[in-house]
C-alpha cells in the first residue's frame, strides 16, 4: 500500500463516520428551527457563548453538556442490565454502519488507480443496508422489553411490529427500482441517473419509479418511526415509548442513533432516487472535461449568492424590539466576515483549479469535492422535507399505520414491479 | 494469517452462541445467543467471498426471522416465575455429550485425514449477486422453480392456518 492508498482509506472512512455524527447537530438545529418555522416561533434562539447564539446552534452545545452531566440511572427492578445497555449501542451502531456503503462521489481516479468513494468499498450495495436496517428492530426490542415497563413494552412492541411490516414495501420498491438499474452496487445506481432522458431530463428514480419513490420513501419514514408514524413514541399514550426508562447519555445515544437514521434513510432516499452525488446535468466526465469553466463560473456565482446571504443574515439577525448598541447587529457583522473570509478561500482554492493542468488530479478532486456538496446539499433538502413532514401531518391511529403497509403499500410495490418488468422487458 | 483468526474468532463465537442456546434458562438469552451464532455464520460465509449468501444470511436469518423470534418472546413478556422447572437438566445435557462424543469424535478424526491444501481468495466476482442469479437461473432453473413452488405452498397453508375460523364450526 502506498501512502495515497492509506490516506484514501483514512479520507472515505472519516467521511463516511464523520459526516453522519456532525449531521447530529445539524438536524437537531434544523428540527428546532423548522418546528419554530412551522409553529410561527423563533425556536432556540437564547442559548449563546459570549453573545454568539449561531442561530441556535449553541442550544445544541448546551443540551449535549446537560446530557453528559446528567445522572444516568438504571433502575433497580431493570433485572437484565446487559440487554439494557446494549440497546441504544445497536441502534447507534447500525445507524452509523449502514451509511458505510452510500457513496458520496464518483469513482476518484488518482495516478491510474481507481478509489471507490464509499467507507467500505463493498459491492453489496443495497442488501448492506438492508441488513442493518433489520438489524436496528433488535435495540428497539431489547429497550422495550428490558426496560420491564409497560409503556416501554408497549413502545417496544409497536415500533418493532411497525418496522417489521414496513420493511416489506420498501424492500418490494427496492425490487422495482432494480429491475430499471440492473445493478445492487450504489455507485453504478447513481452513476445510471447521471444520464439524461429524451436528452434533456436527467435520469433520476424519480423520473423512472414515481410510484416505486413514493412507497419507499414512506415506507423509509415508518422505519425511521418520524411522525406521521412515530407511534412507538406517542407522547399522550405512552410517555416516551421504548425509551422511557433511559436517562442521561444512554437517552442521548438512542437520540443521536435516531438522527444517524434520518441522515442515512435521506442519503439512501438521494442515492436511489434523486441521482446521488451527481450535479444535475452535468455528468462526471462532463464535468472533469470542464473543470476550468465549471470553476470559472462557481468563482462568480459564490460572492454574487454571498452578498444575498449577508444581506439575509443582515436583515434576520436583529432584535424584535429597538435597543441601543444592538448586540444582535454586531453578532450579524461577525457572521458576514466569517462567510465572506469562507468564501475567499474558496476563490482561492478554485483559482488553483483554473490554473492547474487540464483533465489532471487537481480536476479529478475537484470534481470530487463538489460532488460531495452536492449530496450533503441533497442531503439537507430531504431532512428538510422529514421535518416539514413531521411539523405538517398529525399521528395516524396504529390500525390506519397498519392497514396503509399492509393493504395499501403492499399490493402498489407488487403492481408496481409487475408494471415495471414489463416496461423494461418490452423496452429492451 | 488474518483470514485464520478471523476463522478462528467466528467459529468459536458460532459455537459458543449455539451452547448458549442450549444451556441459557431465559428465552431471550436464548434467542440473543442464537443471533450470535447467525451473526458469526455470516461472518464465515464471508470468509468463503460468498457476498450474497453473507447479505442473505444477515437479512434473512440474522434480522428477519431471529427480530421476529424476539418479537414473539417480547410479546409474551416471560417472568422468572413462568419459566418451567427443569431439575433434570443437567442430567439430560450429560446424557447428550455421551451420545455425542462418539460421534464428534469420529467427525475429527475424518477431519484430520482430509488433504491439506493451500487455500485461494477466487476471483471472478465468485458468489457475487450477478453470478450468483446466473447459475441459478441458467443452470438451475427447474429446482429453482420447484423450491419457490414449495415456499408459495407453505405461504398460502400459513394463511389458511391463521385466517379467521368459520362460526359454529
């Protein structure tokens, strides 16, 4: 192994851990904020480090420091203390490890060797996350029922019965999407969607498997028990649902598992259906052709969308009523000077490409880097729509959850690959 | 030298999840210690390059069958006080290794005279899912058939088995 193979390695598996456990943050933020969106409130905004609120970003500073400090206690007629532990630690677990397959950019050619860009570069593909997402029914089990607490029981007991029937829709859709890809390997998924239909559409699942879309990414929001499914948690019936025994930083784990989960069922959602990494339009090669103008172009467009930003931050971060000296105003001024000295870098960076060799290694990176945006800007658009989703649709009753997998669901995937096989046999 | 300690680990977990089945007295230990050995199981299967079967054996085994026998002891909600007095146990465990040990004995023995060979990672993208589907829908299409035939036939009995009782009957 050479020292560009060890840092790949070091560079996809960072990526690939890292990225999921910092979107923690960001979703908690985005659900506070969007909550106080949707409810017409501001949402955290008081929580702040010298006057620096981040736009409620240190909230999440100050609830991981009151979860770390609180007690954690495990009660005493919790008879199987292995099992309880063991819970919130497989369903962080299996969270994390199920992102180890998506890809988050195309295939870096780096000095005629080829890196997959994934944290394990295994062509399972889909049945890894398959088998991780059964995986996480046992935390949910095992916290319901050694929690030896009825609502936690109960909890445990929809959730689990909830996940197990959901994830045959879902894996139904997933039968029709690869009837049209003929590939279980993500990459070549996404790499199938950056071609373009009729020559002007770009070949998404979306465009190919509306139906087969549809029912997976509800299916995807049972399995992530997010409202409107999230009755193994309803607050008015059961408390807090399988977790109710748990306290402090075991709290905090199941917490921060369910966020891995939403950031991983979005990545799955992108890569399957809203063509992955790819720049819409623009497919890889494409794209390493063009590097220079591509950056060219990027080079103008990021002040120009920068100035709006600071005239945004501008306007939003001031107090709600008159006061002298404004602090909210001097936090803004900060703000701007930090984004603008973010975007210098940037042009400093893409003013390297322009004049570095064409079609070389500083193309190929490049390429790589800004297909990383593009999926975690994918990403951050599908949370958003799990949170406008979970502000939006009140709870369904359990036998409506149940009746819409069962006879709703079920029978579309079915019809749903019956139509799809015969599309493409007759097409091909 | 990896390969045989991670044969080496997978084996040992194996069995020990399958004596834990056997000796643990609570269901769920049980059933925890039998995901174990599925678990250890599909670790060997990947040891073979056998990638389908290994993502077969997690979904199918590991997470769907085992999450459903866990769901079902979860259901029961067993007590301490529920569980069956079993004073002969050990006596019963006893009697089994003497059965057994014959026989194991016998099954080391035929293991020890087999050749020893220099074993080879396959390439060729051997037990991927591509070549996998191949053979079987090439090769073994009729047997293929017939075994799905028999899945769909034990499918329907399970519905009629649990469908809705007539009245009065």
């Amino acid at each position: 192994m050479s020292a560009l193979d060890i840092l790949m390695v070091v560079v996809r598996v960072a990526f690939s851990a890292f990225i999921p456990l910092c979107f923690i943050a960001v979703c908690v933020w985005m659900e506070r904020r969007g909550a106080g969106f949707f409810q017409d409130r501001s949402g955290p905004n008081r929580a702040n480090i010298f006057g620096f609120r981040a736009a409620g970003l240190v909230q999440n500073l100050a609830d991981a420091a009151k979860l770390i400090f609180k007690e954690d206690v495990t009660s005493g007629h919790i008879k199987h203390k292995f099992y309880f532990v063991l819970a919130p630690l497989i369903v962080f677990f299996t969270a994390v490890v199920s992102f180890a397959v998506v890809p988050f950019a195309d295939t870096l050619v780096l000095g005629g060797k080829s890196y997959l860009m994934q944290g394990i570069p295994l062509d399972l593909g889909i049945l890894w996350f398959l088998s991780f997402v059964g995986f996480s029914v046992y935390g949910i089990i095992l916290a319901g029922w050694s929690s030896t607490n009825k609502y936690g029981v109960l909890g445990g007991l929809r959730s689990a019965a909830q996940v197990i029937s959901y994830e045959i829709p879902m894996g139904l859709a997933i039968v029709s999407l690869l009837v049209v890809y003929g590939t279980i390997h993500l990459n070549e998924i996404a790499q199938f969607q950056g071609q373009l239909l009729f020559g002007f559409i770009p070949m998404w699942g979306a465009v190919l498997q509306p139906l087969g879309m549809v029912i997976f990414i509800v299916a995807a929001f049972a399995e992530t028990n997010r409202t409107p499914f999230d009755l193994a948690e309803g607050e008015s019936e059961l408390v807090a649902g399988f977790h109710v025994e748990y306290s402090a930083m075991k709290f905090a784990v199941f917490f921060m598992g369910e966020y891995v989960a939403l950031f991983v069922s979005s990545a799955m959602i992108v890569t399957l259906f809203f063509g992955g990494y790819q720049v819409p339009f623009l497919s890889t090669a494409t794209l390493i052709n063009n590097a220079k103008p591509v950056a060219f172009l990027l080079m103008i467009a990021v002040p120009v969308a920068m100035h709006y930003f600071a005239g945004w931050i501008r306007r939003s971060n001031v107090s709600h009523y008159p006061r002298e000296n404004d602090p909210r105003v001097f936090e803004a001024e900060i703000y701007i000077k930090c984004f603008w000295g973010l975007v210098i870098f940037l042009e400093v960076v893409l003013l390297l490409i322009l004049f570095a060799d064409k079609g070389g290694p500083a193309a190929h990176i490049f390429v790589m880097l800004l297909q990383m945006a593009t999926f975690l800007v994918k990403i951050t658009m599908m949370i958003f729509v799990y949170i406008w989703v979970r502000w939006t649709l009140p709870r369904f009753r359990y036998d409506q959850l149940q009746r819409l997998g069962w006879q709703t669901l079920l029978p579309l995937a079915l019809l749903n690959i019956f139509v799809t096989s015969a599309v493409v046999v007759a097409l091909s | 030298m990896n390969t045989e300690l991670l044969f080496n680990g997978f084996a040992i977990l194996a069995v020990l999840g399958a004596v834990g089945l056997v000796l643990f007295r609570h269901p769920m230990n049980g059933a925890m210690s039998l995901v174990v050995t599925m678990v250890a199981l599909a670790g060997l299967y990947a040891l073979l390059s056998a990638k389908l079967i290994f993502a077969l054996q997690l979904i199918v085994y590991a997470g769907a069958i085992m999450s459903l026998i866990l769901f079902i002891i979860m259901f029961l909600n067993l007590q301490e006080k529920d569980l069956p007095e079993e004073s002969g146990r050990w006596y019963y465990l006893l009697g089994g290794v003497v059965v057994i040990a014959p026989i194991a004995l016998f099954l080391i023995k035929i293991v020890k005279t087999l050749p020893g060979s220099e074993a080879t990672i396959v390439g060729g993208g051997f037990g991927g899912i591509k070549e996998v589907g191949l053979v079987l829908f090439q090769d073994w299409l009729l047997p293929f058939e017939i075994v799905s035939i028999l899945l769909l036939i034990a499918l329907v009995g399970a519905v009629v088995l649990a469908g809705k009782r007539r009245l009065g009957k």
